[in-house]
C-alpha cells in the first residue's frame, strides 16, 4: 500500500497531477460573497417552502372561522409557486453575473463598443445600454412565466399578451426616455470633473429622482392606466372627513384600472406637494366596505404624518452618497477591474461593474431594510387605529390576504430577511391589541 504521506508529496509536486490557476484576491472575495449569498438565499427558499407546505392542512387557529380551508390551501400553494420562481431568479441572476465578470461578457462589450465608436462618451454609453438591455431581455421569460403561468393559475391575471408587449414597448421607451441622458450626464461629470465628479453625480442623482416623483402622477403613471376621480359620493365625503381629521390635503381621489392587468387591490399615495393623488385601484374598491376602505386609506395617510416617506427619500439619498463615494474610490483601483475580469479600466465599466457587484454584498443588510419597513408598517396600522376603526383595518387586512392569497403561515427566518410588511398573524394581533387598548 502506497504511504498517504509519499502519495500526498508526489500528488503536490506533480505538475500534471495539480495545477491551481492564480486567483486575484479580489476574484476569491467576489466568488465566496457571490457563493455565501447564493446559498443563503436558496437556505431560506428551502425553510420556507418546507414550513409553508408543514402548515398547508390546517388553517392557523387565530384564523379559524375566518379563513377557509380552501383559501389557506391556495394562498400556501401560490406561495410555494412563487418561492420556486424567485430560487430560480436567483440562480439565474448568479450565473449571469459570473459570465458578465468572470467569463469575460462585460470585457467584449467594452472592448466592441470602444472599437465600433471610439469615442469614449458614446462607446460608453453604448457599453451600458447594452447591459441593461441584455440584462432587461434576460428578465423578460420570468416575467413572461410568473405573469401567463403562476398568476394564472391561481386565477389572478387579466394581462394579455399584447397588453404585456405595449407595457414592455412603454417601459422601454420611458428607460430610454430618462435613462440615457442621464448616463450620459454621469460620464461627462467621470470625465470632467476630476475626483468630485461622484459628488456632481449624487446632486443629479436626487434631482432626477425628486424629479420623477413629482411628473409621476400626471405624466408617467397615466402612460400606463387610466385614472378617473372617485365617483362614489357616500364613499367620497367619508374620505373627505377623514382627510379634514388628519389635515392632509390632496390634488384629488382617483380610481385606477388595475383590473386591466390583475386582480390584486390596492391603494397608495403618489407625487408630492401640490401634485400629491390618493389613487385606489377598481379591484380594491369592490373587494372592501366603506368603512374598510377608510381604515386602509387611514393607514396610507399615517406613512405620511409619520414623515415615512420623506425618511425613506432621506435614506435614499444618504445611502447613494455613500454608494457613490465607494464608486469613486474603486473605479481608480486596477484591482478592481482586473479582480473582476473586466479588461480595461474605464468610466462605463466602472459604473456596470460597481452596480452588478455591489447587491452581492449588500444582501446581508436586507434584514435590516426589511426591519425597517416593517417598522413603519406598525406605525401607520397604529396611526389607522387611532383616527379610523381598528376593526375595519383588521377585516379589511383579513379581506386582503384572503384575496390576494398571502400565506398565513410565512417561515420566521424567511420572513424577517424578505417580507417590507409584517405577516398576518403579527400584524392583526397587533392590532387587536390596539383596538382593546384604546
């Protein structure tokens, strides 16, 4: 029998038997974030798709005579659907981030568009176009599959598809629209303006975004539904005392076709200042009592008496003054591009690089965004209590999981990394709690 420790020497020095290619340290540092998030995300698919399908035969007790079996039974169903699909969205998200980086796509893109426009604001430009759309037709089976396959089934769907390709046409025209002027300002300022064009960029960057929230409303939500004023006029002047209680003052109440596309509901706040809208969806407006829609509009109003909206923008903006300030940092070290196989430094490449890479290691802080939501949410559901009835919130809530199949039954692990809004059961206690202590 051959000796381990002679079979181990001659294994070791044989050049034919083990050849370790050289690995950039950065290279080690992006596979084993790229491995462990990976792997955490398909960890906590497995616990949720385990714990969902454990609870699928019995409806929970705190919902007993509230919920039907059948309800709970598709809402666990419909849960393991889309569980499966995003599994499969990140698998897919992870293998084309290695052939962008590691096997060389970003490089070949870079050097095409150099060699094809020389210039290195229009090849750059070009280069990033060229990115996103490769990445934006790469999302458009899921999409296709999630819309026509699991929403259908479960009976949620109203989308055609030619409604599909004229809402893809739109968003690829409005991408275009803003996207590329603004791609093009980026570079100029990474061209001109020496090592503060980051913090140019981060002024931009707030401008376009207050920007789009106020033209939102009027310009670019009606590209895509129609909006008419509230004609229920029992329901209306409910809403206008309940507006007049909590001296919040709107541009005007609209009620959206969401039925066009799903059978989801909905309500939310758009624009700011002058231009801001109370828009519920149709399907919304069928599903729910006054009383309930009150309660669910008395919610909407606590994020903003709460400011949620103005702290969410501030930590939007403090967040891409940081992001930014990396990006200036890293897009002048070589071990940066030649860590990620990119070829060539340049400012485009920076840019695809740092905003392909960097979710890759912000995915452990995703609780931490997640906690922060679902704070906020606690907030508005006590603000709702207080100004409207707790037990219309609680009913129409119950309504709203029922409808819009929400499992009852999320995985608590699962749950806090993933879900901006507590789980039922939370919640709803929460509020029963509320309501005994007012």
């Amino acid at each position: 029998m051959l000796h381990v420790g002679l079979f181990i020497r001659l294994f070791c020095h044989s050049p034919c038997l083990l050849v370790i290619p050289y690995m950039h340290p950065f290279t080690l540092v992006f596979i084993a974030a790229l491995a462990i998030s990976v792997l955490l995300k398909a960890w906590l698919a497995a616990r949720q798709l385990r714990h969902v399908r454990a609870h699928r035969a019995a409806v929970p007790a705190a919902f007993s005579g509230k919920v039907r079996l059948d309800a709970h039974q598709k809402a666990a169903d419909y849960t393991v659907a889309k569980t499966r699909l995003g599994l499969a969205q990140s698998a897919m998200e992870a293998i084309v981030l290695l052939a962008l980086t590691w096997g060389g796509g970003i490089r070949f893109l870079a050097a095409f568009w150099h060699g094809a426009l020389g210039v290195p604001l229009l090849g750059g430009t070009a280069f990033i176009v060229s990115v996103t759309a490769l990445l934006g037709a790469l999302e458009v089976p899921l999409a296709l599959y999630r819309t026509f396959v699991i929403e259908a089934r479960f009976g949620f769907n109203k989308m055609t598809l030619p409604l599909f390709i004229a809402d893809l046409a739109k968003q690829t025209l409005l991408g275009a629209l803003f996207g590329i002027p603004l791609i093009i300002a980026v570079l100029w300022f990474m061209a001109r303006m020496g090592a503060a064009w980051w913090f140019y960029t981060w002024l931009l960057w707030m401008g376009f975004n207050l920007l789009v929230l106020a033209i939102y409303p009027t310009f670019i939500a009606p590209f895509f539904n129609k909006f008419e004023p509230l004609k229920n006029e029992p329901l209306q002047a409910r809403i206008d005392r309940l507006l007049k209680k909590c001296r919040f003052q709107a541009q005007g109440l609209y009620v959206m076709d969401g039925s066009r596309r799903s059978s989801h509901g909905n309500a939310y706040f758009t624009g700011f200042g002058k231009s801001r809208r109370i828009v519920f969806f149709d399907n919304l407006l069928k599903q729910l009592e006054p009383e309930e829609i009150e309660a669910v509009l008395a919610h909407e109003l606590g994020h903003y008496k709460h400011g949620h909206i103005y702290q969410r923008l501030g930590l939007l903006f403090a967040l891409s003054f940081l992001f930014l300030w990396l990006l200036g940092v890293l897009s002048a070290q070589p071990w940066f591009y030649l860590g990620l196989h990119a070829g060539a430094p340049s400012d485009a490449v920076a840019l695809v690089l740092f905003f392909l890479v960097i979710p890759v290691f912000l995915f452990p802080f995703e609780p931490l965004f997640s906690l922060y939501s679902r704070k906020h949410e606690f907030e508005a559901d006590r603000f709702a209590a207080r100004n409207a009835d707790a037990g219309a919130l609680r009913s129409a809530l119950l309504k709203l999981y029922r409808d819009n199949a929400a499992t009852l039954t999320p995985d608590r692990m699962y749950s806090a990394v993933y879900d901006s809004h507590p789980p039922a059961p939370q919640r709803l206690a929460r509020l029963q709690n509320t309501a005994g202590s007012r």
